[in-house]
C-alpha cells in the first residue's frame, strides 16, 4: 500500500478564525486527509505574542514569531494575519517558493490584488480567497467557476454583518444610529474602532473583489466609490419604513453600456433603499448575502453568516481541501479569469434611483414648480407623498414631501437636487438616498 503524502500547512494568525482553522486542522485531520489525498500537517502557527492567551486551546509548541521560516518551509501557507504588511511580503515569499496560499484578507487583495495574482500565476500555484467576501457563504467560487459559461450583468451584495446588523436594529427597534453602534460593540459584531464598518471601507474592498470576479477584469479599492452609514438618521430609517422600504448598505457592481454602445462597470457601496419585498430586504441581524443576475441563470442568492470564526474557518478549509487536492493531483493552480479591461465607470455615471426628502414651504404651486424642475433635468418622478406639519413654537404650517424617482443617471439625478436646492419654496432637503429594485 502506498504511503499518503505529506503536506506543510503554516498558518499566519490566529485570531478568532485562526484559532478555529487550527483546530479544525488538528481535529478532523482523518477526514481532511481522505477528501484530499494527503495529510495536512499543521507545521507552526505564526504569531506576535506565543504567550497570548486564545478562545481555543492549541498545543504550544505550534506557535512561532519567525514567520519569515514558517512561509519557506510550508506546501501550503493559510494567512489570516490582516493588514497590508508584513502579510502581502510573506503570501510573496510563499508564492515564489512554490506553496499555494489561501487568504482572508480583502484589503490586501483589493489594494494589490494583480500583483499577486501576477505572482501565483509565474509559480503556477493557487491564490484562493473565498473566506474574503461573505465569510461563510461559498460565492466567490460560484461566480469563478459555477456562472463563468455565463453574463453577469449585475452584483448586489450585503457584505458586512456589523452595518446590517445597525440598520436592522434601527429599522426593528427605532434605536438612534448611536445606540444601535453601541450594542453591535457589546456583542462583538463591531470593533472598538468601527470606522472600516460604519465608513464602508469593508464592504468597498469586497465590492472590488465580487467586481473583478463577475466581470473578469482587475478593479482595485480606488475603482469603488464608498459611502458609509453614519449620515443614516432614526427619521430616514422611519420615512423609508413608512414608505414601504428598508434601508442598507449594499455593495454594487453592474455593468452599463451607453448610448454609442461602449461599455463599463460602476462599482459602488453606499446605503441604499430596497423595497421590503425585494430578497436582500429580508436579511437581518448580521448576516449577509449576494444577490446576482446574469443573463442565462437569471436572478440568484447566496445567503448566510458572513463573520464569526467557525463560519469564516469553513471558508478557509473549503480553499485549503481544493488547492491541497491539485497539489496531489498535479496541474497548474487557479487564480483569476480576467480576460479583458473592462473600464471602471465613475459614479456620476452609474444607472439608480433617488429617494428624496423635502421641507417645503405649504402654499400653491410649489409641487407643480418641483415636478417640472425634474422634467427640466431629465428625471421622472414614480412616487410623491405629501404629509403637512405646524411648528409649536412658530405656529407655522409646512410640508414634508417624499419622492422617489424612476431610474436615471446619478449625474442627472445630482444635479437635479442642487437645483431643488436653490428653489425659494424648499426650507430644506431632509435626506437623499439612493433606490434599487423598483
């Protein structure tokens, strides 16, 4: 009988997913080695501290601050450090000393992606990163692989569990941002500084990734117009509810073709009104999902945990079983499948709807002079509601005004509401939000 091969397995961090991969590495090596061919052998774990005290208990001798030695003696090199540096010179070293290399860290691959992509495909090794986008959900895979016989035309995703999980308790509860913050802190779905979160900064570089994938061409982080959801109030989620909308922040990718037939991609996160109908409307807590349309398949969804060690360390494991298996069975290993440049559309340019609020003076004529301010710029309105309100103090009565307009360029809807600005009538533009799925 032939003797089972052997593979090196280095592990770079050992947080919460670190921790849960290394255990599930030691535990169920049996199975491992049955699914793959071979025995993973988990060779050292890289760390800062050896003496830190962790949620899971690992043999001690595992861990080592000599990352640099770990990386030049493994097959396979799992990094869940995070970060820019020192995990894109290690993956680096990994790479060119032939070990395949599974990652979590989609900051790196949004801000440098092409380089390593460029580097695993020198060494013919595998780059796999299914564990960056949507933690546990299997997504990146299927877009790679399951829909590459087909046309994605567009991507829309909730794909950072603290925002949602902020904006649903403010939609369920009536909680202030503030509050609702606070109380994803205190159950450990926000960090002590939430600002990659709550600016969106997560969810863009993920965007840039579910990007590239769909529409086989490189976008990086600066390609992804980013908004976060501290300008979101307690009156917008309420003006939305009452409107038979719900309030996230989705990350969006879409392909656009203009008017002389050339085409581009807008890859954007922002808050976005969705209908309560719509799938993605009924994703609560901190979970997440991705829903995609392609031209054949139609409309899909892939939804579950997006975070959490043991559900992102499945992810992990997943990479791991498929880049250990081409590793036993031979072959060169799979990175992208860019097959052109596809430009990456400025937002001005991206295809929406607008969810606007109003404080207009109450006197004739004035919805007459807002509805033909918006024809004057190209945008039609779908729906208008009016509610009128007195001040207590001043006695004075005025209305409130909710419109939501049809699809139309953000360049065209913008301008649309500086001009609404400048009217005599309008006290005050309350809020602007972007639609989607109308």
């Amino acid at each position: 009988m032939t003797e089972m091969r052997t593979l090196k397995v280095a592990l770079l961090g050992c947080g919460n997913v670190g921790a849960q991969v290394a255990r599930i590495l030691i535990e169920d090596a049996d199975a491992l080695a049955a699914r793959t061919g071979a025995r993973l052998q988990l060779s050292g774990i890289a760390v800062r501290n050896v003496n830190s005290r962790r949620d899971v208990e690992l043999p001690q001798e595992l861990f080592t601050t000599d990352a640099e030695t770990l990386v030049k003696d493994a097959d396979l090199v799992i990094e869940l450090m995070g970060g820019i540096e020192p995990a894109r010179t290690l993956i680096l070293s990994a790479l060119r000393n032939g070990a395949c290399v599974v990652t979590g860290n989609k900051a790196l691959l949004a801000q440098d992606g092409p380089t390593l992509y460029e580097e695993a495909d020198k060494a013919h090794v595998q780059l796999s990163y299914e564990a960056a986008v949507a933690g546990a959900i299997p997504i990146l895979r299927p877009i790679r692989d399951s829909l590459s016989g087909d046309r994605i035309t567009r991507v829309l995703g909730i794909v950072n569990g603290t925002t949602n999980y902020i904006l649903d308790q403010m939609d369920s509860t009536g909680a202030q941002f503030a509050d609702a913050l606070a109380e994803a802190q205190r159950l450990g779905y926000a960090e002590a500084d939430p600002t990659a979160d709550i600016e969106g900064h997560d969810a863009a570089a993920k965007a840039a990734i579910l990007a590239s994938l769909s529409f086989h061409t490189r976008f990086a982080l600066e390609n992804v117009h980013c908004e976060g959801i501290t300008s979101v109030s307690a009156a917008d989620i309420a003006a939305a509810k009452d409107a038979g909308f719900v309030i996230k922040l989705l990350a969006i990718a879409e392909k656009l073709t203009d008017n002389g037939g050339g085409e581009g991609v807008s890859v954007r996160v922002h808050p976005t009104l969705l209908p309560r109908e719509h799938p993605l409307a009924a994703v609560r807590g901190a979970f997440n999902a991705v829903f995609i349309e392609a031209e054949n398949a139609g409309e899909l969804m892939f939804y579950g945990q997006g975070a959490g060690g043991t559900p992102t360390a499945s992810a992990v494991l997943g990479d791991l079983v498929s880049a250990a298996r081409r590793l036993v069975l031979g072959g060169p290993g799979r990175t992208e499948t860019t097959t052109g440049h596809v430009p990456a559309l400025p937002i001005d340019a991206a295809v929406t709807s607008y969810y606007i609020g109003l404080d207009v003076a109450d006197q004739p004529g004035v919805l007459a002079r807002i509805a033909q301010l918006f024809a004057e710029h190209g945008v039609s309105i779908e729906i208008m509601r009016q509610t009128i309100h007195r001040d207590a103090e001043s006695n004075v009565e005025s209305a409130e005004l909710r419109i939501v307009t049809h699809r139309a360029s953000e360049a065209a809807l913008a301008a649309t509401v500086e001009a609404v600005k400048g009217l005599d009538v309008i006290n005050s533009v309350t809020s602007v939000l972007r639609v989607e799925g109308v």
